[in-house]
C-alpha cells in the first residue's frame, strides 16, 4: 500500500466546483468520533466509549467538521456565495485519506462505507481526477488489505499485500464473487466484499478520499475600512451530519 500524502493538497471542491482561484488558503478539519457512555462514575462523571456501528461497518464512526479559511478570497467571492446560497447538504472533497478499519470474524466478506470514495483510480472508483497540487494518483487511490504489515531484518516497514479493486455494477457485484486476493466495490460506493476473508482478531483496512455531505454553518467574514485595502479574508465552517 502507498503512503498518504500529507498537508494541504491543492484546492478542495466544494459541490463539484474546484475552488481554485483564490490566495493563500488553509484548511482545517476535526473529526469527532461517535461515542457513547457505557459507565457512570461516582461524582457525575462517565466513562464513554467509541459507539457500535454495526456489523460490517467500521469500528469506529464520526462526523467531520471543516473549516475552509482563505486570507484573500478574490475571484471566488461570488462563486463561493452563490454555491453557499443551498441551504445544502452540499459535498466536499479535500483530498486526504482515511483509514477505515473492520474487525475480521471468519465469516464476513462485505463491509459497508460511511461515505463513497471521490478519486478516479486505476479501478474508477470516484469522479473525480486530482487537481494539480495533490501529488501522485497512487497515494490518493482507494486501497484495501488484511492486516497493517509488518518489519523486515532491517527494520523497515513491509505494508501488507493489497487487494486488487474492480469496480462492478449492481448486477454484477450482486452476482459475482471476488477471488482470493480481489475486492469488489459497488458502483454507488456504499460497500464492498472481498475474496480473502479476514479472520477473527485480524483487522481490514480501507484507505480512501472521501465524499463528504456538510452543511454550511455560517461565513465569517473579515473587513477593514482602509478604503485601499484589496483583500478580503473569509473563513467556511462546513459540518458533516
């Protein structure tokens, strides 16, 4: 498996518009783990604990909270107003990976996703190309494997073998079976089965770009009077629900 990029990759889209044209931009992005509590303790406290998904999901849910914040919104002012207009939900790609993980139980072979894959890999399992900025299409490509790996006598990392990925059509991907070594993924990307099933105790991994669905919870808005200030600062807080 390739690694991640990290850092701030090329501009994000934001309702399939590539908010591109605007300087000096940052993001930030939080995830909020689901949890719920599981024990009260003496003095009012409680102690949580990540909430069940269910079976087949990953161990761990959440939401996504982005704050997109340029320092000079220039040309997008407009585009980014009227996008803002919707009341939403409206998607947004910020190209980074996440890490899905599953627990094996020797019986599984399909796993759902929270939120469908964005990138047009090698299998075009999203819609969407990297925009310049975002590095190589290996390590934003949607992958899957058994297992984190492990060292070699030298120490380095040996990443586990990765599933080859086709993308199948409901038709097919209802009635084909994936062979050793292969993963299917539905077209609408709500799930997948694979051909080598994870034992109990043993983890799956999925490492993709997603699709996230936010809502738009308010602009804040930057000005000045200095009549010849150009700029215009602008930050978005975008919530997933």
């Amino acid at each position: 498996m390739a690694d991640s990029l990290t850092g701030t990759l090329g501009p994000v889209i934001l309702d399939g518009y590539l908010l591109d044209k605007a300087a000096e931009f940052a993001r930030d992005v939080l995830f909020f783990p689901t949890s719920e509590v599981v024990r009260l303790l003496p003095g009012g406290r409680a102690r949580e604990a990540f909430r069940y998904q269910g079976a087949g999901y990953p161990l761990r849910g959440g939401w996504y909270e982005v704050t997109l914040r340029w320092q000079n919104i220039r040309g997008l002012l407009d585009q980014l107003n009227a996008i803002l207009g919707a009341p939403g939900p409206h998607s947004l790609i910020f190209w980074r990976r996440d890490t899905l993980t599953y627990a094996g139980d020797s019986s599984r072979a399909e796993f759902f996703l929270p939120r469908p894959p964005a990138v047009n890999d090698a299998a075009g399992l999203g819609p969407w190309n990297p925009p310049p900025g975002t590095g190589g299409l290996d390590r934003l490509a949607t992958e899957a494997a058994i297992g984190i790996g492990g060292r070699n006598a030298n120490g380095e990392i040996q990443p586990s073998t990765p599933f080859v990925i086709t993308k199948k059509a409901a038709a097919d991907y209802a009635a084909d079976t994936p062979a050793a070594g292969e993963a299917f993924f539905h077209e609408n990307g709500s799930r997948f089965k694979v051909g080598t099933i994870p034992a109990a105790g043993e983890r799956l991994f999925v490492r993709m770009v997603p699709i996230v669905s936010v809502f738009d919870q308010g602009r804040v808005e930057v000005k000045t009077q200095a009549p010849a200030v150009t700029k215009e600062p602008r930050d978005v807080l975008l919530v997933e629900r």
